[in-house]
C-alpha cells in the first residue's frame, strides 16, 4: 500500500488523467444505456404490441404514411402530436412502438403527457422492411 501512494504522488497528473477518463467512460455507458432502454429492435417491438396489445405510431406525414406503413399503425405526424396526443389516451397504459419522423422527441412528448410504455423502433421502417415485415400501403 506504501507503493501506491508513492506511486500516485510522483505520477499525479498520470492517476488524475486516469480518474477523468475513467468517469467519462462510466457517464457514457450509462447515458448509452438509458437511451437503449427505449429502443427496441423490430423483433422485441413485435412482441410488445402482440403481448400486450400495444399499437405502433407512425409520426410520418400523410403522405409518408399513404406510401407504406406498418400495418395497424396509426399515423399522427410529429408536428401534430402534442395536439393530438389525447386521440391515443386508451394505450396510455399499453406499449406505444414510434417510429417516422424525429422518433425519439415523439417519445418524450408522450412520456411528459403521462404515456408509461412508449418506444421507439430501432432503425424505424426501414428496419422493418429488411427484417421482412409486412407493410400496407394506401397509394393505389
């Protein structure tokens, strides 16, 4: 134990260096692990909504929307959301599955309106589309 203190003491800029790098790297990791909490991939996002009876929020515009979306989406574009929040006031307590246009604000609109269970899909529909999901498309 004598060592290390002399060892700190002829190597302090080193061992602070180190402290500081250190707790960098520990704020990192969990700022990484609290965003991936409220990302779910396309398989486990299935399998809220089929477990319990969640539903997937397309915040795209119509138009988007009319191309192709999830099947089941509902589609309420970002810049309507805080408006038209309350149109989803029955899934407050269900699995929310966002994915379209700014996703991850989406998410935080409807956390502060008091949705409990809201996610957004990792790599959006395009992730969708390249894991073979079924979409529907309203455009003739």
């Amino acid at each position: 134990m004598e060592n290390l203190g002399t060892f700190v003491s002829q190597n302090l800029v080193f061992c602070l260096s180190f402290i500081l790098l250190l707790g960098i790297y520990i704020v990192f990791e969990l700022t990484q692990t609290k965003k991936s909490q409220h990302n779910l991939s396309v398989a486990d996002a299935v399998m809220a909504v089929n477990r319990n009876k969640g539903i997937y929020l397309d915040t795209r515009d119509n138009d988007a929307f009319s191309n192709a979306h999830i099947i089941g989406a509902q589609n309420i574009s970002y810049a309507e959301l805080e408006e038209k929040s309350k149109k989803l006031v029955k899934h407050k307590a269900k699995p929310i599955i966002i994915y379209g246009e700014q996703p991850e604000k989406s998410m935080l609109i409807l956390r502060k309106a008091g949705f409990e269970q809201v996610y957004t899909l990792k790599g959006g529909l395009a992730a969708w589309l390249q894991a073979s999901y079924p979409v529907k498309s309203l455009s003739k």
